[in-house]
C-alpha cells in the first residue's frame, strides 16, 4: 500500500495548530485558575488589572515632527489604549475577569474546531460531511465570540469607562464593530455551504452510476 505524502505547506500548518493549540489550552487553564483564585478572593486588593478600553479616546496633544529638513507642527487628536486599574477593586477585578474568561472559552472552542479540521485535512478526509460540518461550527463560534465582544465592549463602556474622569482627555462612545470576525465567520459558513453542495452533488451522482 502507497504511503501518503502531505505537501510541506499542509504539514507545517499541522503542526504550528497542534503547538498553538496547546499553548493556548495552557493559557486557558492559567485564565480559569486565576478566576477561581478572584473568586474566593485569594489575590487580595493590590492586583495591576489592565483592561482594554473598547472605546475611542479624544485628547489633545500638540507636538513636532522633523522630516524633509523641515520641521512639520502635529496634533495627536484621538486613539485607543487600556485602563490600568491601580490596586484593582476586588469587585471590578471579578466582572472584567470573568467576562475575559468567557471570550477566552469562545476562542479556545473555535481554535479547537479548527485544530480538528487541519487534522482531517493532514489525514486526507478533506471533503467529507464530517470536516465540512468543522468549518459551520467555526462559523458558528466567531459568530458567538463576535457576538459577545460586542456585549463586552457595550457593558464595560455603559458600566466602568463612560464613569472615569480624567484631565486631559475625553472617552468617546465610538466603539470597535468587530466587523472583521463577523466577515470571517460568514465567510466560512458560506464556504462550507458551498463545500457540502458539493458533496450531495457527489453522492447524488455516484447513485446514480
């Protein structure tokens, strides 16, 4: 029986997604441990918490630039950045950890339905019902994580950002859509539609030889 060779580009892909895929089933596990320690409170209240802000920022900020043997005036108008929670409130400690944990959960769902489908395709089970059914439920979880992304970034601007004062800038309400995860989880749920048309135009042909 002939050995099956998989292209190199198909091997190193294997490969990088079974080491990603358990580092980051490693940082998952470090993630939920430090939960469970925020959750009976055994960090105590002099945690260094940054949060990522999910919303835009606008400050101004005059400065120079020399280029060109010239020297061009600029102002820094708006950006986005993280929050550093100084000696984190054991309560807001909690809800911003938890709410990471879930979009950590989601990804990990996601790298692992990935992680399969790159497995079947290094077995050569590449058009098959099973591994094309890997690519909806990819779908599906961007789809959740883009899903609750949004939530995240809505809650943590209504309930902590749209609160904090500072004296030289302002926190907009202008958030990030996350477009982009919701573009590749449609993306993949019309290509493996595609692929499983495929499939039953296969199966409806071979009974019909």
């Amino acid at each position: 029986m002939e050995t099956r060779k998989n292209p190199l580009s198909i091997r190193i892909i294997y490969w990088l997604t079974q080491i990603s895929f358990w580092l980051f089933v490693a940082v998952f596990i470090g993630a939920f441990a430090f939960n469970i320690a925020l959750q009976l409170e055994l960090l105590g209240d002099k945690m260094q918490i940054h949060a990522g802000l999910m919303s835009e920022v606008k400050y101004t900020e005059k400065g120079s630039l020399y280029l060109f043997g010239q020297n061009q005036e600029v102002e820094f108008v708006e950006g986005t950045g993280k929050v550093h929670f100084i000696n984190t409130n054991v309560v807001i400690a909690k809800w911003i950890g938890g709410l990471m944990l879930g979009i950590v959960s989601i990804f990990l769902y996601v790298f692992l339905m990935f992680k399969r489908f790159i497995g079947n395709v290094y077995r050569g089970d590449i058009f098959e019902r099973f591994n094309i059914q890997m690519l909806q439920k990819m779908a599906y979880g961007l789809a959740g994580l883009w899903f609750f992304m949004i939530i995240y970034s809505r809650l943590f601007y209504y309930v902590v950002a749209k609160h904090i004062e500072f004296e030289h800038l302002e926190i907009t309400g202008e958030m990030e859509s996350y477009s982009y995860v919701l573009f590749i989880a449609l993306f993949l749920w019309v290509l493996s539609h595609i692929f499983m048309t495929g499939v039953k135009l296969k199966d409806e042909q071979n009974l019909t030889v």
